[in-house]
C-alpha cells in the first residue's frame, strides 16, 4: 500500500485528493495545522477519529506548519511516504499585497523547507509542487511550459520562487521533483473570497433574501476557469509518470468574471447588473488581465485531460450554493457529477460552509 503526505489537505484541492487517493487505497496523511477551532470541514465526511472509538480509515492527520523545519523532518522522517503533496499556502493573490511578507514565508520558503526534510530524512518520496498560473502574470497567453514567467503578485513572486527551487532540487539532488502550474480551478469548496464562490455564494443569498448586492472589482479580467477534482487528478498523474517534469494544468479556454456573471445569474433566469455593483477594493495594484492554458504537454505526456466545461462548472457550483441556503435549483450540477465521476467523488461532501 502506497503512502501519500499532502500539506494543505483541509483546503479544497487537499480535500479533493485525499479523498482520490483514498479510492486508489493509499495510506493517506495530511498536515494541518494546531488552532483553537475545528478546520478540517472539507474532510470530515472521510476522517474518523480513532481516540473517539471510530470506524478506523486510511487517513491520518498530524499537526504541523510548513513554516517549522523540525516538525516537516519528523513528520516525513517517521511517516516515510511514497509521495508528497505541497498544497500549503496562502493562496489569496488579493490578500498577498496585504500580507506580503506571511505570504512569502508560507508559500515560498514553505517549499524548501519540505524539499529540505526529503533530503536530510532520506526518505525517497515523490515530489509535487502546487505551482499557479499566476507566475505568468502579464505574459500573453495562450500560456505553456516555455512561456516567460512575468509575476504580477507578492503570491506570484512567492510561487515563481517554489517553483525555481522545485526544479533545482530535482536537477541537484535527484529528488523526483515536479511542478503543476495549474490554472484557475474552482468547485462548491472554494472558499468563499474567491471570485467564483462569492458570484455563486451570493446568487444563493439573494435568490433566499438574505442579501441584496454583490460588490466585485474587475468584470474584464480573464481566466482558464476548470473544475477542481479534475485538477487533483493532474497532480496524481505527474507523480505516476516515469520522469519528473513541469506541466501547464488548465483547459485551454478563458473566459472573463463578466461571462462567469452571465452563466450563473442567467443559469437562475436572472440579470446579475440588477445586482452586481463595482467596488475599487476589490482591485489588485497589480492587475492580471489574461491567462489560458496551453495543456499539449500534458494531454500528450501524461494522457490528462479536463472533463468538465465551464458552463457545467458553474451549475454545479451554483446548484451546491443554492442546496447550501436550503432552496432547490434547476439540479443540472448534481446530475453532471454523476456523468463524470466515479464513486469516489459526491455530491453531500461537495457543500461547504465557510461559517461552520
């Protein structure tokens, strides 16, 4: 049985994975860190606490913080896995210009720190970096594996360097080592700051009465919008493939807020400017105004590809949002989950709450 380590893994991407790997029967561990309250919603419908006399399952949870050295060592040290998941960060670019200096240390130096413990524990893990198409930043798309990084963020600048010292890793140490410079991936987990959750988030609120306005920053910016369990699959793949590499993960079409308005209110028969007014605070110092995925490389190399479109990204998105308010909707989401994934993937775990 394969053993799997992924920091992150109470976030929506951790969670995705580890409930794919537990279905290809891996040992599943995951590192969260110590806090006076309960985290880990996304991944309580798969966790079982053996000091509670529970139903024993493959996934083991350990405190920790990438941002502590000794505790990364012991943990890789005593669990020696087969493979290893960075998903730790802080992952907001918003945010980042706000908390430059944080951001640096978790999402940057987080990644040596882990690169470091593999190296003097001894332990012969598979590498996987969460890179982000942010590094592309003001790069004109469509963007790929030999695209100039032109970083727009304190968060890309941060990732640009993971992603640099990723690779200096694999090529000076011999550790399989790859980066996934994944493009924007959303679902019903994604926290509820990020654009797509709050468009969604919001619709729900207002179609229940529960609020009246949706204030946004830039309607024009474009992204290579995708869904995030078919994300996670592209991490797993790159570390099945027989060589380490660097991979473009994103479906190869962008689409703008505006348009992600358009689906999602007109998905419910209604007008999203009735609703929608433009905040300034809402835009970055920095603005990013285009990324798209050129995905060859993987298609072809690792035989990855994404199943579902954006128009079923957002009634799935919607359908979970609306489920999350007590209301029904037209329920083509639910029946799309069930067109595309298998039985480790589910519907009841796909509604989030970002207040419980």
């Amino acid at each position: 049985m394969k053993k799997a380590l992924i920091t992150g893994i109470t976030g929506q991407d951790g969670s995705y994975l580890a409930e794919l790997l537990l279905s290809q029967d891996y040992e599943v561990h995951g590192i969260i860190r110590r806090a006076s309250t309960f985290n880990t919603r996304r991944i309580d419908h798969i966790y079982h606490d053996p000091h509670k006399n529970e139903v024993a399952s493959k996934l083991y949870l350990h405190y920790g913080d990438v941002s502590q050295s000794e505790a990364l060592i012991d943990v890789i040290y005593n669990i020696r896995p087969d493979e290893i998941y960075n998903l730790a960060a802080q992952s907001h670019v918003r945010v980042s210009f706000d908390m430059p200096e944080y951001t640096a240390d978790v999402t940057g130096l987080g990644t040596i720190r882990i690169l470091e413990a593999i190296r003097k524990s001894g332990v012969k893990a598979r590498f996987y970096q969460a890179s982000s198409s942010e590094l592309y930043g003001s790069a004109a798309p469509p963007q790929n594996e030999d695209t100039p990084f032109k970083p727009q963020s304190p968060y890309a600048a941060a990732k640009l360097y993971s992603y640099w010292v990723t690779r200096q890793y694999r090529d000076g140490y011999g550790i399989f080592a790859s980066n996934g410079i994944l493009f924007n991936h959303e679902s019903p987990r994604r926290g509820e700051t990020f654009v797509t959750r709050k468009i969604t988030r919001a619709l729900a609120n207002i179609i229940a009465g529960n609020q009246k306005l949706l204030y946004l920053g830039n309607l024009d910016a474009k992204r290579d919008w995708g869904y995030a369990p078919d994300y996670v699959a592209a991490m797993w793949k790159l570390l099945q493939h027989d060589h380490p590499g660097d991979f473009a993960i994103g479906t190869g079409e962008a689409h703008s807020v505006r348009e992600f308005l358009d689906e999602s209110f007109g998905y419910m028969n209604m007008d999203w400017q009735e609703y929608v007014r433009i905040d300034p605070r809402y835009f970055r110092p920095n603005e990013v105004d285009f990324l798209m995925a050129d995905p060859t490389r993987a298609i072809n190399e690792i035989g990855w590809k994404p199943r579902v479109t954006f128009k079923e990204l957002v009634c799935i998105m919607v359908d979970a949002d609306m489920e999350l308010v007590g209301l029904e909707s037209p329920g083509e989401g639910k029946q799309l989950l069930e067109k595309h994934h298998g039985p480790w993937h589910r519907w009841e775990s796909q509604v989030v709450s970002m207040d419980r």
